[in-house]
C-alpha cells in the first residue's frame, strides 16, 4: 500500500487531530528551516546580531517540540491510533525529536558565527561551510516536502545526498587540518570552522532520518540502520 | 441443516464470474494446523454469510477473528464445532478438520466434537445450579472421572485454571448466578476446560463485563494459549491486538487478511483492514 489517507475517519475529530499533529509538525520544520538558513547567512556574513536572534529563536523550537510531542501523547491516550494512523503519530513523534536537534545545531552554528566574527575576517573553510550549507538546507527541505506529500519515493531519493555530505565532511576536515598544520596560529580559529562543519554534517543525519519516518508512516517498513535504499 | 460439499452454488458462482472471490492476502495457512478450514460457503437459507473462506489454526495458537457487524467472523467460529447445525436453513460447505479428521462427517459424534471444541459465548451462561456442579456437569457427562474425589481434584483445577478458585473455594455449593458477571465469565471458562478440550472458542467473551472483568479474562486467555489453541471473535480492536498471535479480518462473508497481529495493527496488507482497524469503516 503505498498511499495514505489520514481523513475520512468515522470521528470527523480524530482527523483533525491527526491533520493537526501533521501541520504543526511542518510548521516546526519550517521554523528549524529558517534558523539553519539564519545560523550559516550568519557565519558566511559575520553578522552577530543574525546569530543572536537565532538564538533567541531557539526556546521557541524547544517549546514546539515539547507541545507537539504532548499532542501526540494525548492521541494516543484518546483514540488508540492503529496501522497509518499509528505511524503518523510515531513518525511525527520521532521527526519533531530529529527537527529539534537541527535547532540545535542551528544553536550550534550560530554560537560559532558570533566567535568567527569577533576573530574577524573570513577564515579558511567559509567555501566549504557555505557548500556543505547548502546541501544540507536542501536535503531538509526535501525531507520536509517528502512527508507534507506523504512521498515514500521522494524521501528515498534524499537518502544518497547524505552520504555525499558525509564525503563532504570528510574531505573538508583533511584540507583543514592542512590549514592547522601550515598555521598554527589559526588553529582555533579553524577549529571554529570544524565545529560548525559538523554541525552542518549532523543537519543532513538528521534530514536523513526525517526520510526514513516517511517510509515507515507511508509503506510501514522501518528502513532505520538498513541499506534500504529503494 | 444440510450440508453438500459438490453443490454448485449460484451466488459463489456469480462471483466466480465477476472474476473469483478475491483471495485472502497474507498467511492464513500453518505448517501443522489444529484445525483447518477449506473452502467454507455458509448460507442461512437463500443468503450467503460466508465466501469461500480458507484458514488454518495452529495448536497453542490465539487467533483473533476482527470485522464490522455482519462481516460472518461469528458465523464462522460456530462452523468449527458445529454450533450452527442447530440453526434452521444454516447450510455449510468446505472442509473442516481436527487433528485432519472431517468434523462434517456423517460419522462424527457432535457431543464428541463440542467437548474437544469448546465454546465460551458472550454472555456469561452458568447453569442455574451450583459452581461446583457448573464445573462438575461435563465431567460427569462425558463420564471422565470415577471417583468424587478425582471430580472434587479437576473442579479444583479447572476453578484454578480459570483463576477463580480463590475467589470461590469457600462457597463452591452456592449457586453460580450469584456470582459477578466477570466471575460467571470464567466459570464458563473454567467449566470449557474442565473437560479438557483441544480447542477454545470464544464469541466476544468480554463485551459484557468491565474493564477489570477484561483484563483478568484476557490474562487468563494468554494462559490458556500455553495448552490449547483459541479462536476468539471480538469487536474490540486493542484486545485483539493484546491477546491474539494471528489476526483474520473478515469483511462481508469474506476473510480479507490473516497477518501476525503485529503486523496487522501497524501495517496492515489490505487496504479493508487497514479502513477497518483506523475506524474509517465500521
């Protein structure tokens, strides 16, 4: 069974409910989304006062997951979800958990966006973050997409972009440490730059992760730690 | 009630058809089955209440029976000991065995069958006599014990079995209807197993009884599992999901999906089942 349909429930309530957990799930997700972008235009710009009002955002993340994860609480306490409806509620469950440890690596970059500017200047490794940045942004935002759409298809194609981000990372650290070996004197400064870096790196695990709950809400196979790919 | 497995039948042959009764998905079949069902049509009079309908059910095995009112998930539990001989223009086709013995067959003692298959119906029935002798009455009718003491042995152990002897062993020569409706449930089900059967079934053993009354003959079902292989038909989804290994769900006379319990609550194969279990169709 490859389609999903959370209305037409006999209780017109529980499919608003269910609509419900959904939508402000996304909306979840497009807050975390706005703050990766806001942390790493912060790091490319050097702009501390971008950096500081993600950080002000943070609390209302963490509020949102909290809420959110009580709703679902609440459902199951209610209605006793089965087969999709189930799924939906530990899928939500489980991708609002993964959308808060993006808010924190958001959290994350920007802490380091305001060190990188008080050190001044634009360190070795901007390229990189402002690449790997974008791929990641890109793969949350698929992954995102991919569950709005309930699209099992769509999330199993984001699944190769994280091993790229991986190579990426991988990659990127071996020129850094070539930084920190011609110049000692950058080495916190570089390792600012790696810091974030992982960072980024943990967004796409966690995009990642966002897929694999589409597969399981939308074709109820758990794909987690598999070589799943199709 | 006739039965008259080479009649050609024009409703099944309609359906055939329109392009064959639709085959049941997932694993209705086990490698050693208990029971085993072929092929059942059941009709009262000109209605047909049961398509074709194939399923095994293995030894120490709970099997669950699901579907909306009228879906024939009960009519087919009274298949399995012949409950529905009794009703008038009930006819049954297809092959049902124990043990791979025919249990239609002409030569099968039905009094024989029903103390090997055994019946718990959902409203608690105790004979309007003691609980000693509630317990005691197939026992002695079947003739399986000689002495009063070997009797007084097995209402013990059945009372224990069902979980009742602690709350009755002080009053066993009271009469049974004085008992709590939960009480009387189990002492239906103690007096079911008092004459060791093979098989249990259960038609929606629970709907008249609380929640607590609930809980204590679900726990008592997960017992029983451990010696005898149990059919229950009910219509409470999360106690399906609580105490049965394999759950069929039946919709409109035909049996849709027989899947391992877990998979049918959390991905279920048949788009009916899953409208069905999601409360989409009731």
């Amino acid at each position: 069974m490859d389609k999903l349909q959370l209305d037409q429930h006999i209780s017109k309530q529980f499919d608003a409910d269910l609509e419900d957990l959904k939508s402000r799930m996304l909306e979840m997700g497009g807050l975390v989304e706005r703050q990766v972008a806001d942390a790493l235009r912060a790091v490319e710009a050097g702009d501390s006062e971008l950096a500081l009002k993600v950080l002000e955002n943070e609390t209302a993340v963490d509020r949102l997951e909290v809420s959110i994860d009580e709703e679902a609480t609440l459902l199951i306490a209610r209605r006793q979800p089965a087969a999709s409806d189930l799924r939906m509620v530990m899928a939500v469950s489980r991708c609002v958990r993964d959308l808060e440890r993006v808010g924190d690596e958001a959290k994350k970059i920007a802490k380091m966006a305001i060190q990188l500017s008080e050190e001044g200047g634009a360190p070795k490794g901007c390229v990189e973050v402002r690449h790997m940045g974008q791929q990641v942004q890109q793969m949350l935002a698929r992954s995102l997409d991919a569950f709005a759409r309930f699209d099992a298809e769509a999330a199993l194609a984001v699944l190769p972009e994280d091993r790229k981000v991986d190579l990426d990372f991988k990659s990127a650290i071996r020129e850094l440490v070539t930084y920190m070996m011609e110049d000692p004197r950058s080495i916190s400064r570089v390792l600012n730059v790696l810091w974030t870096l992982k960072a980024v790196e943990r967004i796409g695990d966690h995009a990642k992760n966002i897929c694999e709950q589409v597969v399981y809400l939308v074709r109820g196979r758990d794909i987690r730690h598999t070589e799943i790919t199709s | 009630m006739k039965r008259d497995p080479q009649s050609e039948n024009p409703a099944t042959a309609a359906i055939a058809q329109q392009g064959g009764v639709p085959a049941t998905v997932g694993e209705p079949f086990v490698a050693e089955p208990k029971m085993s069902v072929r092929g059942a049509n059941v009709f009262y009079g000109e209605k047909q209440a049961i398509f074709d309908v194939s399923l095994d059910i293995a030894d120490r095995e709970v099997l669950a029976m699901i579907g909306p009112s009228g879906c024939g998930k009960s009519t087919f539990l009274r298949c399995l000991n012949r409950m529905n001989d009794t009703i008038e223009g009930c006819r049954v086709e297809g092959r049902f065995t124990l043990d791979g013995e025919d249990i239609y067959d002409p030569r099968m003692d039905v009094v024989e069958l029903r103390a090997r298959v055994g019946m718990v119906f959902q409203k608690p029935n105790p004979f309007p006599k003691s609980i000693y002798d509630n317990v005691a009455y197939g026992p002695r009718l079947h003739g399986l014990v000689n002495h009063r003491s070997e009797l007084d042995e097995l209402v013990e152990q059945s009372l224990r079995r069902a979980g009742l002897w602690d709350e009755v062993k002080d009053r066993l020569h009271q009469p049974a209807t004085g008992l709590s409706g939960g009480q009387q449930q189990r002492l239906c089900i103690a007096r079911c197993i008092a004459i060791s059967p093979e098989v249990i079934l259960m038609d929606e053993p629970c709907s008249a009884l609380d929640p607590i009354a609930t809980a204590k003959i679900e726990e008592l079902i997960s017992e029983l599992a451990e010696n005898y292989a149990i059919a229950i038909v009910t219509h409470s989804m999360q106690q399906a999901a609580r105490v049965s290994h394999r759950t069929a769900y039946f919709h409109l006379g035909r049996l849709v999906e027989v899947n391992a319990t877990d998979r049918v609550f959390t991905a279920p194969e048949h788009e009916l089942t899953e409208a069905y279990i999601t409360g989409r169709i009731g």
